[in-house]
C-alpha cells in the first residue's frame, strides 16, 4: 500500500519540479527579451543622437537673428509662426532645384519630392535626409500636431503630417518664408556664396 502512495506522490513531485523550471526559463526568456528591446532602443537613440550631433548647429541672440532675418522671416523662423495659405512665394513653384532653409542655407528639401497637396503650403513628402530636419511634439493651439525644424539653426519650418504620397505617405507643410530656392543650374555658385555669408557672420 505505502508503494501504491509513493509512485503517485514521487509523478507529482516531478511534475511540480518541471512546472517550476518552465516557469523560471519564461521568465528568463521575457527577461532576456525585455533586455534586448531596451538595449536596441538605446542603440537606436544614441545612432539618431550621433547623426544629429554630425551637423554643426549654429547658435545666435534673437537681437542677431532680427538683424539677419526680414521681419516675416523672423516671425515664422524665431517665433513659430505661420504665413497665410495661398500666399507663400514657393507654393506654386515648379522649378527643378533645392529648397534651402532662409536663416542658414541648410538644404531641406528636394523640387522632386515637391507635389500639389491643396493646403495652400509648398509641400513635399519627405527633406532631403533625416539629418536635415528636426521634429518635436507641438500641442499649441489645441492640437497635438508635430513640428519640423531646421537641425542646424532650430529655425521653424512648419509641420508634417501623415496624409501624404507614397512612397513615406508623409506630407511636410512648410512655410515658404522660411525656406529660399536654389535652382537647379545654379545651385553650386548660391550655395558657396551662402556658405561664405554664414562664416561671416560667425
């Protein structure tokens, strides 16, 4: 009879050692998992960190920036705001060329990634590279929308949103008072000469 109770007893006791081993590797295995994920996440932020630190940020008083910057330049660059729909002098613009930022001579975006969106704004479905831009969380007017700004000066640019073309489905909503045009044919000479003006003013 006592041989009868230990079969049973010594099946159940090896059911409960293997239901605990189970137990402890899930848990390592969520651990090990969790780890990783936090570990690719950091990897990820100090990458997009590295990029942006690659560009040499320029930094000046609002007083240095009002003498630079015309007065609606400053308005949308310095103090965010936002020219009236249909009116910008790049909105309707077709021409082949880069899209600078107004304040520094940051390239921003492409005339090729430039479409028709109807906004009343130029817009264009993504900048020229991830480096070139900067986007933050906005929650002014009510809204939770997302700022773009240049990476080098901080100047404000406009905003993005998620309803436009393919192939990013992005439709970046840009002021054209922040932003001047270098055609095509002569990017090379406008763009040294921006160049040299901003080592001036350093």
């Amino acid at each position: 009879m006592k041989k009868q109770m230990i079969v049973p007893m010594l099946i159940l006791l090896s059911v409960s050692a293997l239901a605990l081993i189970f137990a402890g590797n899930s848990g390592y295995l969520k651990s090990s998992v969790a780890q990783a994920e936090t570990e690719s996440g950091e990897k990820m932020a100090a990458k997009k960190m590295s990029n942006k630190m690659g560009m040499k940020k320029i930094q000046k008083s609002d007083q240095e920036w009002r003498k630079e910057l015309t007065e609606e330049e400053y308005y949308i660059l310095r103090e965010k705001g936002t020219e009236r729909a249909f009116t910008g002098k790049y909105y309707k613009t077709k021409d082949a060329g880069v899209y600078v930022c107004a304040a520094c001579g940051n390239e921003l975006f492409s005339s090729d990634t430039k479409y028709e969106s109807g906004s009343g704004w130029p817009s264009y479905y993504q900048p020229v590279s991830s480096e070139s831009v900067e986007e933050n969380s906005d929650m002014t007017l009510g809204m939770i929308r997302t700022e773009v700004s240049c990476a080098r000066c901080g100047g404000h640019l406009g905003h993005v949103f998620d309803d436009g073309p393919q192939p990013t489905g992005l439709r970046y909503c840009i002021n054209s008072a922040a932003l001047d045009f270098v055609a095509a044919d002569s990017a090379k000479p406008k763009m040294e000469t921006m160049t040299e003006k901003n080592s001036e003013n350093k």
